[in-house]
C-alpha cells in the first residue's frame, strides 16, 4: 500500500503472529545508506525560503522523493537541510525506485 516514491517501497514485508494468533504484517527495518557511496547529482547552496520538496523535485523529479536529498546528506531530519541559506546539500542521481 505504499507509493512508489517511499523510502519503504522496496522493503521486505513480514509477518508477525501474536499470542492470539492474529497476522500482522509489517515492513522490515530500513538501514540509511552511506551518504559517500550515492552517486552525486550536484551540490545545491539553499537560499532564504528554499524547501526541501522544492529541491528534491527540481532536482530528483519529485517532491515526494525529499528523503533521497536527507540519505545523501546523512540527515534523520528533513527541516534541517533547508533551514540554514549558504548551506551546501549534495542532491544524489535521481533513483526513482530508491535504489542507489
């Protein structure tokens, strides 16, 4: 039931069987890949009003696809890539499946 623009798309799903019996299924853990081994795309300096979405669909082709800009800057919180204008971010090549 995900998007295929969802850092989770490609994930294993699996199954889980409580003390009742019950299934639930659930994506497996998803591991951050190591920034320096992304292929590069460019680096972007953020201006004043820049936003994460924005670049990433500039960039990458989709806003959805934001968390590729986060993987190749090791960041957890997207707000804090675009939240300091000078700042240089490494926009990877775009993957649309999340692949790298």
């Amino acid at each position: 039931m995900l998007s295929e623009a969802s850092r989770y798309y490609n994930l294993e799903t699996a199954n889980f069987t409580d003390a009742e019996g019950r299934i639930v299924a659930y994506k497996r853990r998803r591991f951050l890949p190591q920034s320096e081994k992304l292929k590069l795309l460019l680096e972007v300096t953020v201006t004043e009003g820049d936003r994460l979405d924005a670049i990433a669909n500039k960039y990458i082709g989709s806003p959805e696809m934001f968390w590729q800009l986060c993987d190749a800057n090791n960041t957890m919180n997207p707000f804090d890539l675009a939240a300091t204008p000078g700042k240089q971010i490494r926009v990877p090549q775009p993957d649309i499946q999340g692949n790298f």
